[in-house]
C-alpha cells in the first residue's frame, strides 16, 4: 500500500474501463446469436465488471485514506469466476451453427459454479487459510482461458484472422503478469508494468470483442432484409439496366 500513488489508482481504472467494454462486446455476441435466456450472459459481463472495479476501488481508497478493505480486495475472484464461466457458456452456444432451442444448457455452467464455491467453503470450514481461494481461482482461470480459445474459434472461423490473435493477447498479457505477481515486493516502477500490461491486454480484449460483435452485427442485419425485397430490388435493378442499354 505504501508503494500506491494517486496516478497509479487511477490508472487502474483504465484496464478496468476495457474490459468492461470488451465483456460487454461479447454478451452482446450472445445476444444477437440468439441464444436462449441470453440476459444470463449480460448479468455474467457484470459481474466480471464488478470485479475488476472491486479491485480498483480498493487501491483508490487504500491510496487516498490509507485504509486495507481486505474484503474489497478479496472480492475480484469470487465475482470474475462465474462471471467468466458464464460468459464461456454463452459463446459457446453462439458458436454454434445452430444454438440451442432451449436454456437448459445454462445449468452446467451454473452446478460448476455451485460445486466449486461448495468446495471453497468446506475448506474454509475445514480451517485452511484462505481454502476459498484455490478453487474460486482455478475457476476463474480455467474459464478465462477456455472463453479465449471459444473467442479465438469463432473469429477464426469467420475470416477474422487478425481479431483471433488479439483475443490471445489479453490471455497472453495475464500470463506474463504472472511472475510479477510472485515477487515478495514490488518497486513503484514494477508497479506501472504490471498495470500497463493489464491495460494493453485489456485493450486488445476490448477491441477484438468490438470487431467481432460488429462483423455479427452486420450478418444479422443482412440476415433481416426480407428475401422478397431483395429479389424484387434486384429484378428492378436488373430493367433499369436493360431499358439504360
């Protein structure tokens, strides 16, 4: 705490900002995939939302009133791992050729869910030192990286070569703030890396989710014009030409 400037907490909202912008990108892929009870996966961008704000919000205020909310800290895991989860199920039923007819595919992400946070509390019941945390976070990261390679896929599949790679920046960012995070301290100037490479992948995250619900949102607007309309445009366009001739 004593390491936090006023720049470097404000800083922090920055990568927050993207990301809830790349998340909100993405439910809105489910959204216009059409896929059954979709609101479940605006509810999950929330949540990942949440969590990162959490975060932030704890590092302003631990800088401006030097005050440790341990629970506004602890918070970013508990609310990031269903949220991410959630978001894995609800592009995978978008990337189907033909999502499901029902919502009942909801269930199994939310019974994952459930058992793992059933799991952190019989740890924490059984007196391991924070027993929540292992469970929740491997949740959190498992569900990250397979809502990733779900992203890449998709955008893959649909011609968007570059956007699939960018997806794996984010997840590449998360990795390589790995080793920093195991330092037994950091110096102001680690401080500024860590987040500056949140911030890039987080960008990345937040602009490959907008070229991907764009290139959706044009398929579903082609999608809408009335077959009848279209031939009849291009049976009008066809004499025009003719009568031109």
């Amino acid at each position: 705490m004593e390491d936090f400037t006023i720049g470097l907490a404000l800083y922090d909202f920055v990568p927050v900002l993207l990301s809830g912008l790349a998340v909100y990108f993405i439910a809105s892929v489910v959204r216009m995939r059409g896929v059954p009870a979709h609101q479940i996966a605006a509810v999950a961008a929330g949540l990942v939302f949440a969590a990162g704000l959490s975060k932030a919000i704890w590092k302003l205020i631990a800088t401006l009133a030097g005050q440790d909310l341990v629970w506004l800290a602890s918070m970013l895991f508990p609310l990031m791992a269903p949220g991410f989860a959630l978001l894995a199920a609800g592009v995978w039923a978008s990337q189907r050729r033909q999502p499901p007819k029902t919502a009942l595919f909801w269930l199994i992400p939310l019974v994952l869910i459930a058992a793992v946070y059933a799991l952190a509390v019989y740890r924490m019941g059984a007196g391991i030192e924070r027993g929540w945390f292992m469970p929740i976070m491997a949740l959190a990261s498992l569900s990250n990286i397979g809502l990733t390679i779900l992203l890449f896929t998709m955008a893959w599949r649909r011609g968007l070569r570059g956007v699939a790679i960018l997806f794996t920046v984010n997840l590449g960012m998360v990795f390589a703030l790995i080793p920093i995070a195991q330092m037994d301290s950091h110096s102001i100037v680690m401080h500024w890396l860590e987040q500056t490479l949140t911030a890039v992948g987080a960008a990345a995250f937040a602009y490959s989710a907008f070229r991907l619900s764009r290139n959706i949102s044009s398929d579903v607007s082609t999608s809408d014009v009335d077959p009848a309309v279209s031939a009849a445009a291009s049976v009008e366009s066809g004499l025009s030409a003719r009568s031109s001739a």
